[in-house]
C-alpha cells in the first residue's frame, strides 16, 4: 500500500516539475509548485506511516502551515500583479524590478 502512496507522490511532484517547465504564467507556475509541495507531503506521509515514525506527519503538519500563509502572500503577489498586466509572463516579471 505504501507504495502506490510513493508512486502517487512521484507522479504528482513530475506533473508539477514538468508544468513549472512548460507553462510561463504566473498563476499555473504558483498551482505548479503548490502540486509538487503537496507531493512531497504525500511521500513524508508514506514513509511516516512505513516507519511507524509520526515526525514526518508533524513535518507535514508545519509544511502545511507555511505553504498556507505562502499562498496568502504568493497569490496576493501575483493577482496584483495580474491586476496590472492581464497578458504577464513570467519572463516579463524581471522587468518590474525597481
């Protein structure tokens, strides 16, 4: 059982990588990155439960916290941003420096 959780977690975090590869806008880049975070804690999950070990659901746990005050900023960030720029791409952003 553990390891279909582990194939689960790999194929989720090589759908993200390879949306984070492919895609330039800034929106599905964040969904992206979100999708291989939700991965990885798949897999802390997994191998948690393999070793009968709760640190890694406690690691899951605190992962969560932050990637929910990430996606308050980062999604704060980009819809302002898109707000100003409906066409942005994540080449452009460089261009607002300053």
């Amino acid at each position: 059982m553990q390891n279909s959780y582990l194939m689960l977690g790999a194929a989720l975090f090589a759908i993200g990588s390879f949306g984070l590869l492919i895609r330039r806008n800034p929106l599905v880049m964040f969904m992206c990155i979100e999708l291989m975070l939700n991965a990885v804690n798949i897999t802390f999950v997994a191998f948690s439960k393999q070793l009968d070990d709760v640190a890694g659901q406690a690691v899951v746990f605190f992962v969560l916290v932050i990637a929910a005050a990430e996606v308050v900023v980062g999604l704060g960030i980009i819809v302002a941003i898109m707000r100003r720029r409906p066409n942005v791409n994540a080449d452009d952003l460089s261009l607002m420096k300053g």
